[in-house]
C-alpha cells in the first residue's frame, strides 16, 4: 500500500512538472475598422486573445519588423567634425586620414608607415587663426570603406619650428562618424568621445596630443624643434548600426488591453507587426500578426 501511494505521489509531482513546462502558443489576433487613415487620424488597433506580452512594430523608420535581427548595413558613410585653431602660421599644419587596415597597437612605426589615405581635401581645414570652434564640414568616406571592416580615422599635426613665435595649437571639439541608409535613416556609428583615441609622438612629443572629450595639442614654443603628432582613433565599423525596436504595449502582469491607439507623422504605407508571446521557465511561445496600413 505505501508503494502504492509512494508511486502515485512520484506520478502526480511528474504531471505538476510536466504542465508547468508547458507553454501553449498565444491566442491573439488584431484588426483595425479600416485600412487608409488620414494623416493626423488615429489608428485603432482591435485586439482578441491573451498573450503574455506584447509588442508592435509600427512599420516606421527604427521599428521595422523586417530589421529586428539587422545588426550592419551599408549606406553613405560621412565624417563631420568642428576644430578651433590659435596661433595659425598661414600653412597647413593639420590633417585628416583614413584608413582600413592598420596594426591595431597603433604604435609610432605602424603608423608612420601605414597607407594612410588623405581626406584633408573633402573637407576645410583652417590655415588662420579662428578662435572659436568651427565645421570644417562632411566628408563622404562611402568610397574608402569594405563591408564588415573596421576603418580607422586619424588627425596628424605637424609644424615646424619657429624662433619666434609658438607653433599653432589645435583643438578638435565635435567629430563624428556617421552611416545614412537609403530609407533616409542615420545612425551615428560613434562620437569623438567614444572613438578610443590614441597618441603617437614622431617628433616633439612634450607637444603630444591630449585625450579626453575633445582632443587637442598644446601649442609648441619656439624653438622647441619641429613636430608630427598623431591622434589615431580605435577601429570604427562604419556599417555597424542599431537593430529595430518595437513598442512594448503589454507585459505578464498587465491585463490584455482590448485594443491600441497610434498616430501616424508621416504619409506611407506600414507594415504593422505584433509580436505575442507566451514564456514560463526560459521556455516560449510566439506568433505575429501583420496589418498593412495607408496613411494619406
């Protein structure tokens, strides 16, 4: 007899478990009244169903169903930056460059000898003197990048000695590297903050570049000889960008709303995705629902 009852206890804490890692597929579908909305209309989405979550794409721009894996894309790569130059010499004295393949140490040889592609020339460098911080304007780089690699940017400043007076002091204050897509998306793929700068000294390096949230070189004194210094930045993937996202409308604890209300900025034609899903125990369940809408 306690067998028996030692059995069926193993045979129904069995069962309990079983059911507990169960996870039935959501029963949810979404309507709307009409399929063209005029533009400013909003948009009523009519649920039925439970799920334990969800979610929408809304279709626009960021909140694409179709790119919520998308982690690269490639599209018109451009580098803007702001720079403030004092105690100009009338010559050119700063440079931009680029470039695809260098020794990640970044040290002063792999530097000096890498094929360093000058892009000075898509852009305008000051030669006097300005005083405050100013664009030197966009630089489309497209043509010098390669899908899945990293490119490198780098300011180089070099000025040769004076015996009477200081050489130029530069001060790069805003830079970034940007990738616009064809759908008109652009995602900053990084600040001058968070491009991992490194210095490299040639020559003059009590004159080296200072690292922080704007890079800048103090400026040599005279007679203190000639100087090259380099600001090289860390690898920057150009075609990196940030998957979409959707709208969180309902998580486990809420109550199925009966429906969701949205308006629309922009004219267009959206594919809308809701994403339902059941999950208990790392263990889900999901199904989407699609509803194409027009907005005139």
């Amino acid at each position: 007899m306690k067998k028996i009852f030692i059995a069926a206890a193993v045979a129904l804490c069995f069962s309990a478990c079983t059911k507990e890692n169960v996870v039935n597929l959501p029963s949810f579908d979404v309507t709307t009244e009409k399929a063209t909305y005029k533009l400013g209309d909003t948009v009523r989405f009519k649920f039925s169903g439970d799920a334990d979550y969800l979610s929408m794409y809304t279709g626009e721009t960021g909140s694409n169903y179709i790119y919520k894996d998308r982690t690269r894309a490639e599209g018109k790569v451009t580098v803007t930056a702001n720079t403030n130059l004092r105690n100009d010499n009338g010559v050119k004295t700063l440079s931009l460059f680029v470039i695809t393949d260098l020794n990640p140490l970044r040290d002063s040889a792999s530097v000096v000898d890498a094929p360093w592609i000058d892009i000075s020339d898509r852009v305008t460098i000051p030669v006097l003197t300005t005083g405050t911080s100013v664009s030197i304007g966009t630089a489309d780089i497209t043509d010098l990048t390669k899908p899945n690699k990293p490119i490198y940017l780098a300011w180089k400043f070099a000025s040769n000695n004076s015996t009477t007076a200081v050489q130029p002091r530069w001060t790069i204050t805003v830079m970034n590297l940007f990738n616009e897509l064809p759908d008109g998306s652009k995602t900053t793929i990084a600040g001058i903050a968070q491009m991992g700068w490194k210095g490299v000294s040639v020559k003059n390096s009590a004159y080296a570049w200072i690292l922080g949230p704007t890079i800048y070189t103090n400026a040599p004194a005279k007679n203190s000889g000639d100087t090259e210094n380099w600001a090289v930045s860390g690898p920057l993937y150009p075609d990196a960008i940030t998957r979409d996202y959707p709208k969180a409308i309902k998580d486990i604890i809420a109550v199925m709303p009966a429906d969701y209300e949205y308006i629309y900025k922009a004219k267009g034609t959206y594919k809308v995705y809701f994403v339902a899903l059941n999950s208990r125990n790392g263990i889900s369940e999901t199904i989407t629902k699609e509803v194409e809408i027009t907005i005139e």
